[in-house]
C-alpha cells in the first residue's frame, strides 16, 4: 500500500479555487478520497469519479493526478471504464457474435485480439456481418495468397458506397458549420444520397467511365463528402491532395494519378481571410476539367446550387458547381466492381522524396469502420468529427467509419482552434472528437473550453503525431468522470490502425492499450522493450499494391523472418512496452510527422537546398522536452558565396518562406542550426540519427 498523500485548501486556493469554504471542502473531499483507496488507481479513480468536475480549475486536476501516482513508475492511467460502459459496448457484441468470452470487464479487447490472431477469417467475416456490407456477388473467402502479395475478398463484386445508406432516410447524416456563422445545418441521408447520385451521374455526363480518376482539392464539406461518395459510386476513382499544398505539390499528385477531373473550390474562408484555391489548380497547368465550388455560399441555404463562384473561370472545360450538377440526376445505380477495384488513391511520404500513391479499395472502408466500432465505440445516433479534409487518410475514415456504423459526420468550415469550433461541437451534439496533438495543445492555451460545455463529448481520439500526456489529461477531464483519448496509430497504407486504445480498457494519456484486431507485430532490435515495430498480418486495410513504387521492396524486402518464421511487415515506427500499454517513440526511417502530416526529411532539404545561402542541409525531428508533437530542426552548411556572419534568424524566416511556397505553410520551422559539415557515412548518406543525438531541446527553447 502507498502512503495516502494529502492536499491543503491553500494549495488549492493557489491554482485558482476560491479561499474559504470552496477550497477547504474541495480539500476535505480530497483527502477522504486519497485516504478510501489503497493504491493510486484506486485513488485517482475515486477523484474522477466523485469529486472532479469540468469546473475545477484543470490545475487541480493535473496537482491530484500527480499526487496519485508521483513515486510510482509510469504508465499513470488516469480513465477507467464503468462496467456498466463495458456491458454495453461494441466491443461485447462483437465477442458474441464470435462465440467467445463476453464478460464485460477490461479484458474484452485481449480476448478480441487472441481470436481474431487465432482466426482472422472468422473474425473478418463477423465484421462484415456487423457492418451490413453488401455485396453483389458475396466473396469465398478474406484472404487468398502469401501475406506479402495477399488478395481480399477474392471473387467478391461490391460498391462499398451502397453500404453507407443503411441508416433511415430522415436521420442525419451530416452536420456543419460555416465559420462566420452560429447556425447548425444537417443533410438527412436522403439529402446525401442524392447529392452522392448527382455527383455520379454528372462525371458520366462529363464522359468519364469508370477507373478515370477525379481530385478533390478543396476543404472537408458536405459538398465534398457527396463528392467522394460520387466518385465512388459511379465507379470512379477519387484523388486525395490536401488543401494546404502548394501549386508544385498538388501537380505533382494530379501527374502521378492521371486525373481527369479536378474539384476545388474557388476560395476557403477561415478566420477572416480568403484563401486562394481554384488559382493553384490553374497554376499546376495540369490539363484537367476541373469543377468549381464557391466557398461561400449566397444566403444561409446548404443548397449550394444558385450561389455565384467569386472568381473567373478560364475555359477549357471548366465549369462552377451548380453548372456541373444541372448534368445529372437524383437518381444513379451504383457501378458494381471487384472488391479490389481501387476507390482512393491517397499519398503518403517515403524516404525517396516522391509521394507514395497508395490506393484504397473497396475491402478498406471495412478496415476503418471496424476500428470504429471497436476502439471508439461508434452507434447508431452517435455524432463525430475530425478535424481533416480529404488530402489524408482521416477524411475517408470519418466518412466510412461513421456511416458504415450508422452515425452522424460532423463537419466546421474553419479553423479547429477557434471558440466557433468549440462552440459547434456543443452544439451539434459530437459524441466523438478525434483531435490532432497540436490542436489540443492550442485548444488548451486559448481557454475557450472554460466557458463552453464539451460533456457531452463521450471519447476523445488522437492521432497524427507524438502527444503531450498533460494536454490529454486535461481533454479528458472536460467531461464528468473523464472520457477516454483513444490513441489511434496506422497509417494510408493500413487503412487504420495497427495500435490504439480503446473505450473499454484503462487509459493512460499518450499511451496505447492495444494492437488492432487481426494484427500482430514483434520489435526488432537489441532491447526487449524497445525497438522498431514489425506487423504481422494479413489484414484488411493493409495494402497490397502502391501506383508508383515497388510494393514488396518497400514493405516486405529485407525484413527477417518473425518468430514462428511469420511473413513480417516493415512499418518504420518504433515502439516502446510500458507494461501493458505501449509508447511511441518516432520514426525508425528518415520520415517525420509535423502538424499531423507525413512528409521526408528528404522533401524538406530538396526545398530547403534552394534558399540562398544554403550549401547543403538536413531536416530532423526532434520531440519537446515534455513530450508532445515533433518539431522541424534544420541544419544547415553555408554554401560558399555566403557571410559566415548570417544571421540565424534571418536564415530561418528564408527557410519558412521557402517551406511556405513550395511544400506546405502548415510545415513550421523551429530552429536552424548552422554547421560547418554534416556527418555522413562510408557511402555518403547523411546521418540524421547522429543529428537527432546532438540536438537537445531544453524546456527554455520551447
């Protein structure tokens, strides 16, 4: 047993509680808490449970959880789930479909994960049960082949977007927001659907058939979700490019897919600015119809169809949305292909500095929608969003992870750390928030959720990039008896997540609890607890195939045989066990994540190289201090014809810029440090690892 610690009102009264009888019984109902359990679990639960609230200063809170457990090694779980959660849980049903152990305790996921590693087909067929998919010709199997060069639902023919409707026709299927407005707007199902049909059947009027690939460029809308259902259904395939890129980046994408069709919008709107997006199309002179949607509508109405887009459109085929749908018709039967036909073409980061063309099929979506009912616990009527858009892997995960589970996308046109964002979380009733670390952490900074109510926000997720364990403590402790952080880990090219937590299980903040379903993974190198993590599958949402690179050289090539001679996949995370949670520690290859994004350090210095007065340089990562998402560090060697006298900042404000112009402004350097010579080694490679040793970040540079 530890020795129960103690809190006094004046100690309280310094973090922000009033002095007298607020603080002192504050005090009071501490100290009976502390002293009512025999462990730190025990005590920190009794805290959340009966006596913390949202309206304590978050202080407090952070001052009891470390009391709890300061002494005691890490992790320090700060969420428990009620049986009463447990009992009611997906992850239950899904046990007894399965056959197996249902007793709704903490152990649910383990027994989860044991089955579906002991029998991957069961437990892939139990999930598409669940789901409803259609098919229109049902599969024979899950898997056909070798893990490394496996088939999905072989002889299976489907349109996964036929699945997404299952929901009653009035029930809600999007909520939004404008930025510059408080109102709340919905599109029914119904409303979905035949804007998904309009969309279908206007490419074909366009001339388009199916396999031809279509780009969304734009921000994450209803209009946009009907979009990419569009594209789907009609057989077509859509191409993901983030709306925060650069002209050179998105022709880059729209090369490497061979688009046919653009859709972009003529400006974003976000805290007070008009943001330029039809003029970067143009600008990759990439020969492509595209489609103009205006970014601010005329009026209050969620019928796009009569405002005006508020810049020229050249000729060529162009043609603004409304002049678009007048095309086609309410109406489309869904074009049916094989469960492989690819849906998505998405792009992740390598370490060549070419973006990765990872389709997703129609067997994906599966992957995504399952992680959604298991780990985030998604229902019919629940509410979700994610701040995203459809440049990356989470804008088709909320779209299919919530329809294909019945619930409701919620969607803000604006900045996700504005006090209108967390005021429509409010009031669009989001159940579920998934959360980048870098918005949570401003979130936290600006103290909007001091004056707005996000209890009925039932679990949080994150994923993205490393985060800060006292900024999830504190996410989690706006809603009475704290709401779980699902830490969710994966990627494109796993269609989800490989590692996660989950609803039922005990959280601790930035710690996973679990590997996903049908998942395995060893770590590979001298430490037994740490190491860079290998996947053992199959699975579905793993990918079998990239457009533009070798599959197996990328993934499988190179790799050692698991432990039972397994097939073993490179990932290139590396992994830390914490008892029975799980750490990440960074990239094990010379990939980073800034502001949520993928990218290489060879990208980075490819830009960076043209900025006067850069000889050569290198882009590391390096993690805050006190945890938290990576930041950009870029060494620098003066070229020649450069004054030895530079100015660092100076260098960096060039750097930015460059960044800025030809990568992403989302991309923020946070320091340049100059050096007479990069390590390299025998064969010339930059040692970027060596970079990272030599770089310390202290608390005073953050």
């Amino acid at each position: 047993m530890v020795d129960a610690p103690a809190v006094t009102a004046n100690e309280l009264v310094g973090l922000g509680v009033p002095a007298g009888p607020a603080s002192s019984d504050l005090a009071a109902s501490c100290n009976a808490a502390f002293k009512s359990g025999a462990t730190p679990e025990s005590r920190w639960r009794h805290l959340t449970r009966d006596v913390l609230a949202p309206s304590v200063p978050f202080a407090v809170h952070n001052l009891l959880y470390h009391k709890c457990y300061d002494g005691t090694p890490l992790p320090w779980p700060a969420y428990f789930p009620d049986v009463s959660i447990i009992n009611q849980s997906n992850a239950v049903s899904f046990c007894r479909v399965l056959g197996i152990d249902a007793t709704p305790n903490d152990g649910v996921i383990d027994r989860l994960h044991r089955a579906s590693i002991a029998d991957r087909e069961a437990f892939w067929q139990a999930a598409i049960r669940i789901l409803s998919i259609e098919f229109a010709t049902a599969p024979t199997s899950v898997f056909s082949g070798p893990v490394d060069s496996v088939k999905y639902l072989p002889s299976a023919r489907m349109n996964i977007v036929e699945s997404c409707f299952s929901a009653p026709a009035a029930s809600p299927a999007i909520r939004f927001q404008r930025e510059s407005e408080s109102h709340v707007y919905e599109w029914s199902n119904a409303d979905l659907l035949r804007a998904a049909n309009r969309v279908a059947s206007a490419l074909h009027a366009l001339g388009l058939v199916p396999g031809d690939t279509a780009a969304i460029f734009m921000q994450m809308t209803a209009e946009s979700v009907a979009i990419y259902l569009g594209i789907i259904k009609a057989g077509m395939v859509a191409v993901s490019v983030a709306d925060s890129f650069s002209s050179e980046e998105v022709r880059t994408r729209l090369e490497i897919a061979e688009c046919k069709v653009v859709f972009t919008q003529d400006f974003v709107y976000r805290g007070g600015k008009r943001l330029p997006m039809y003029e970067r199309v143009v600008a990759t002179g990439w020969p492509a119809k595209t489609i103009v949607i205006p970014g601010q509508f005329n009026g209050p109405s969620a019928d796009s169809s009569g405002a005006e887009v508020a810049c020229p459109i050249r000729g060529e085929g162009d043609v603004s949305w409304s002049a678009f749908l007048s095309r086609g018709s309410d109406a489309f039967p869904a074009v049916i292909g094989n469960a492989e036909d690819p849906i998505n073409i998405l792009f992740s980061s390598g370490t060549t500095g070419t973006p990765k063309a990872i389709p997703w099929n129609h067997c994906t979506p599966i992957k995504a929608a399952t992680d959604a009912y298991l780990y985030h616990d998604i229902k019919p009527g629940d509410c979700v969003a994610w701040p995203t858009n459809f440049g990356w892997m989470m804008a088709p995960w909320l779209c299919f992870g919530s329809l294909l589970n019945l619930a409701t996308v919620a969607l803000f046109y604006g900045s996700p750390t504005s006090p209108s964002f967390c005021e429509f979380i409010a009031n669009a009733r989001v159940t579920m928030l998934g959360l980048i670390p870098s918005i949570t952490k401003q979130l936290r900074a600006a103290g909007y959720l001091d004056h707005i109510d996000w209890s009925g926000v039932r679990r949080y997720s994150s994923t993205g990039e490393a985060s800060n364990p006292t900024d999830q403590l504190w996410i989690m402790s706006r809603r009475p008896g704290y709401a779980p952080v699902v830490e969710y880990c994966g990627g494109t090219e796993i269609g989800g997540a490989y590692i996660c937590g989950s609803v039922v299980q005990r959280q601790a903040p930035s710690m996973f609890s679990t590997l996903a379903c049908s998942v395995d993974a060893i770590l590979i190198g001298d430490a037994p607890t740490e190491g860079e993590v290998a996947l053992i599958g199959p699975s579905l949402g793993f990918s079998n195939v990239i457009l533009n690179q070798d599959h197996y050289k990328t993934y499988f090539a190179g790799m050692p045989a698991g432990p039972n001679g397994n097939i073993l996949r490179r990932h290139g995370d590396r992994i830390m066990r914490c008892g029975s949670f799980y750490k990440a520690m960074g990239r094990a290859d010379d990939t980073m994540k800034l502001g949520g994004i993928k990218i290489s350090s060879v990208e980075l210095e490819n830009v960076c190289a043209k900025c006067p007065g850069v000889g050569e340089c290198a882009a590391i990562a390096v993690p805050p201090a006190d945890g938290g998402p990576d930041l950009l560090v870029i060494f620098v060697v003066l070229s020649k014809d450069a004054s030895s006298t530079v100015p660092t900042s100076s260098l960096k404000d060039a750097i930015q810029q460059e960044i800025k112009t030809h990568l992403n402004p989302l991309f923020k350097v946070h320091d340049v440090c100059i050096v007479d010579s990069l390590p390299r080694t025998a064969t010339a490679k930059v040692m970027r690892r060596d970079l990272r040793s030599r770089y310390t970040v202290s608390s005073s540079k953050l």
